[in-house]
C-alpha cells in the first residue's frame, strides 16, 4: 500500500482596534491563525510550524494556542514557546503538531500587539 499524504499551510489574521473598531493603527491587537492541513492518505510525523513576531508589533504573552487549547511560552513540556527577539532576529512562535493523519487540521493562533 502506497501513502502519500501532503500538507498545506495558510495564515490569516484580524484586527481589532482599541477604539472598538478594525483599523491597524498603534495598539491595535491582530490575532493570527496559522492552519495546517493534510491531505492524501497516511499521516504526516513531527509536524511542526513556526511564524515571525511581524516588525513594528509586540507579542502579546499567554496568547499562543493549539486547537484552541492555551500553550505556555516558554520552551517547556507543551507543544508551543515563544522566542523573544535577539539582536536582529525577530521573536517567533514555534508549535510542534507531532503526527498529523490525513484528513485532519491543526491550527494555531497567537495575538500581537501593533506599537
């Protein structure tokens, strides 16, 4: 039996201004969903994504989620952590998906806060 199974990746984003409204203006906070999704037939192993803290914002802590499940920051027993930023590398968002069958979605999402 031949598996083949393959795995798309998309991101998109929201904002939400403090005035109540959408507009990407300082203290803007953007939720971005990063979606991971498998097709074909088998399982894809140590599935894993990792995104860039975009320039200009702030990561916004304890906001990183897995399936909607909160993760913690730091580098630790859960899937996710947080990467402050060092030098000239940016922060980023690194989440392990561990094995993903075909046919199934993980997604992630994390907030950042625009300066």
């Amino acid at each position: 039996i031949v598996q083949a199974a393959s795995i798309a990746f998309s991101k998109s984003s929201s904002v939400a201004d403090p005035f109540g409204g959408v507009k990407i203006v300082p203290g803007s906070i953007v939720t971005y969903t990063l979606t991971a999704t498998v097709s074909g037939t088998g399982s894809l192993t140590n599935v894993a994504v990792s995104d860039n803290i975009p320039a200009n914002t702030t990561y916004e802590a304890a906001t990183l989620t897995l399936q909607g499940t909160s993760l913690s920051d730091a580098a630790d027993a859960d899937a996710g952590s947080f990467v402050p930023p060092a030098g000239t590398t940016p922060g980023r968002v690194d989440v392990s998906l561990g094995t993903v069958p075909a046919g199934q979605t993980r997604t992630v999402t994390f907030k950042v806060r625009i300066n």
